[in-house]
C-alpha cells in the first residue's frame, strides 16, 4: 500500500518575519526524490497564495513576488521580555490546518521542515495539532533546527529526527528508496508564483559567523540536467520568479553556473532571477555580469559585512572593498539598476569595534546602491556564534533570535539609531558616474 505523507512548512514566531522568496525547498526536495512513491499533501503556513487570504489585501505581491505574511500578536516568551518590539505570529491561522488534518487524514507520516533555530515554538504547535487529530502519524523533523539544536529538539516530541543533508536513516525509517535524480515536489502547491533553485550545496569559505560549512561542507556542484529539470518544472508551473538559494552561486561559475544561464538563454526562458543568500563580489566579473543580465537577474544581493580590512581578515577574508567596487561597476555597466543592487551589512555582530559599522554603511551609500542590515544571530558551533556566549544562553535556541540579539549587543537605541540611518542612506542614493 502506498504511504500518506503530510508535508508541513510551519509558522513562525517571532518578532519579525518577511515572505523575501521563502520556500520550503529542502522539504520539497525530499517529497521529490520520492515522487511516485508516496502520496504527498502539503499544508504551507506561509503560503501568502492559499486561498484564505485571497481578501487580505495587504498581503500583495511586489514585481518580484515578495509581501507580507498574515500574523497576529502573542505574548513574548519569558526569555526576550527584556526586547521592547512586539511579539507575533506569522502564518495561515491555526483552524485552518487543524480542519485541514481532519480532511485531508489520516496520514502515515509527517515531513516536517525547521529552518531557524528560534522558530521551534511554531514547531511545537504543528506537533501538537498532529498529535491531537491524528495521533497514529509518525512525525520526522529535519532541518536547521534539529541540525544545530538537536538535544533541545528531541523534548518536542517528534518519533524520528534527521539532522543535516545525510538522509540515509531517515529512508530507512520510513522504509522507502529514494530517488536523488528527481527534482522537486512543487506540484504540490496548488498555486505558485515564486520558485527556488539551488545549482550548489556549501561553500569554498569558512566565515566564523556562518553555519554552512557546519551543514554543507565544501562547495559541490549539482548535476546541470537536474537543475536544468527544475527550471523547466517551474516553468511550466507559471512561476515568473525564481530565488537561488545557493550559499556560493558565482563560485567557479564557468563550470556551474555560467552553463546553466547559456541553457536559459538557449531555451529562450524569460524568468526574473534573485539572489536572496548573497552573492561573492570578488567573482563578479565583466563577462559574467552581462551573462547574468542577459539571461533574467532583476535583484543582486551582494554579502559584505564591513569595509574594515581587520574585522574582514577576522572572520574569513570573504570580500575586500574594492571587490565590491569593482562589482558594483561591472553590474551596472551591464543594465542591472543601482537600486535593484543591494550589499548586507551586520548588525549587531560581536566584533562591533572593528567592524567599524556606520563607516561601512557610508562606504556602500557612497557606491550608489542600497545597503541593508542583516541582523547578527549567534549560531551555535560557529566561531562567532560560540563567543556570544558570554552574553547569551546558547542552549536556549529562543537566544539565538537576529532581532534580539542586535539589541542585547548594542542596546535599544543604538540599534534603532543604526536602523534609521540605513534607511535615510538608501533614500539619499546617489549614482556615481562610472
């Protein structure tokens, strides 16, 4: 008999949260490498397209499919009553999938995704819902969560977890082969207006404040012809907006990616490509830039923490400043728009005095293009991560929230102050002439 799974991608509890091309890519892609070997319902929490909230306006789309999701406010959990910013929960209401369990049950399995480590409480209500309406379901957890927190995650209550990207265990658990050459579930949405592709896993750097080496490992390439399946299944799914989750997409791009955007140009895809996870400015190079255009990029998130030659030597010598000039240069020089380009910057990271901040923020506001601040979250088993300790209690993954963190380093109003000055930057962009 053919096994039932339930796919399920949680709520989210916390103070903020953003639809910024966010997909449960990791638990799609294991429903696929199942395909025609299991039946697969999905329940998204954070589907903004589900029917439920076809009234609420406010949760439009932008051009490129990113809006906000539907939330309400809750008390904050004892260990960040000390954070002033409101508490919520962002997702499809908590009947909905309770209904949603009674009609679509019973179900042999439940596939659940965890992303961030101070997520779990959505977790926790998702195990609570299968537990009460249909308590026969094997509930599996994998993820981020159950990677760097798994003693923490075992009190849930879940039957099986699988922490990282061995999978061996968890298909012997449910006692099915899978198939790696499949891609991913997405016909599991019923509508679906944003995709993810990764063409990588991992990553050549080893930045101290990164957990991708502790999960991926070095960069490896993914076969072309099942990345290039992929696109072609989003395609003729409709979606006009695909999000590379890649950790290192431009790393050696002539044997990845410069390939597969010459596939797209060949086929004549016309898809809007974007790079939320960052992208390496010191492989950016003339010819690449123009390929990339050519071929759909729309928005260029470029990874840059600090114009300070000391803290970037500190923490992995990732990109230099000139790297990111010459970057900036080469993209616009090929047709992207300044304002569609956009360097992260860290908040709150615990090397404050020399990453020198605010200089930095000037220094990517005086290239033309936007900046933003990414908050600083201390991940467990990375460098940086493990000397927050002395602040935080990194066992309780509650402490391990971006936007509490930024404040317990740097204090309220200084990380407001910081926040505010980011914003009159981006507002005041100037191009420079090239």
């Amino acid at each position: 008999m053919t096994p039932k799974i339930l796919l399920v991608n949680p709520p989210i509890y916390d103070f903020t949260a953003y639809d910024f091309w966010l997909k449960p890519y990791g638990l799609l892609s294991i429903a696929g490498y199942l395909r025609g070997k299991a039946d697969f319902v999905l329940f998204d929490y954070l589907d903004r397209c589900h029917p439920a909230m076809a009234t609420q306006k406010e949760l439009r789309s932008d051009k490129w499919g990113r809006g906000r999701f539907y939330c309400e406010r809750i008390s904050t959990p004892t260990y960040l009553k000390l954070i002033p910013r409101y508490y919520r929960r962002f997702g499809l209401p908590r009947s909905i999938f309770t209904d949603f369990l009674k009609r679509e049950g019973p179900f042999d399995f439940a596939f659940i995704q965890t992303m961030m480590t101070y997520w779990y409480e959505g977790i926790r209500e998702v195990i609570e819902d299968i537990r009460q309406s249909r308590p026969s379901t094997k509930i599996i957890l994998g993820g981020n969560y159950i990677t760097f927190c798994k003693s923490h995650a075992e009190k849930l209550g879940a039957d099986f977890l699988s922490p990282g990207i061995n999978l061996e265990s968890l298909w012997k658990y449910i006692g099915i082969e899978p198939d790696t050459k499949q891609p991913t579930l997405w016909q599991a949405y019923n509508k679906l207006n944003v995709g993810v592709l990764k063409l990588s896993e991992g990553c050549p750097f080893s930045c101290t404040y990164c957990s991708v080496p502790n999960v991926y490992g070095k960069f490896k390439a993914r076969p072309l012809e099942r990345s290039l399946a992929e696109l072609e299944l989003l395609v003729n799914l409709g979606v006009q907006n695909i999000a590379f989750y890649d950790d290192a997409l431009l790393f050696e791009a002539e044997k990845v990616l410069v390939p597969f955007l010459k596939e797209v140009i060949k086929r004549n895809i016309k898809m809007n490509f974007h790079t939320p996870n960052g992208l390496h400015a010191r492989f950016i190079n003339k010819e690449l830039a123009e390929l990339m255009i050519r071929a759909g990029f729309k928005t260029f998130y470029i990874g840059f923490e600090s114009n300070s030659l000391k803290w970037q030597q500190k923490t992995g010598s990732k990109v230099f400043c000139d790297e990111l000039t010459q970057a900036v240069e080469h993209l616009i020089s090929a047709g992207a728009k300044p304002e569609d380009i956009t360097a992260y910057q860290i908040l709150g990271h615990p090397y404050i005095d020399a990453q020198q901040l605010e200089a930095t923020m000037h220094f990517v506001n005086s290239l033309g293009i936007r900046g933003t601040l990414a908050d600083f979250s201390p991940i467990p088993g990375t460098p940086d991560g493990e000397y927050c300790r002395k602040w935080v209690d990194l066992d309780e993954p509650l402490m391990h929230n971006k936007t509490a963190f930024p404040v317990i380093m740097l204090g309220f109003e200084e990380s407001n102050r910081l926040k505010e000055l980011q914003r009159k930057l981006n507002r005041n962009i100037s191009v420079k002439p090239l």
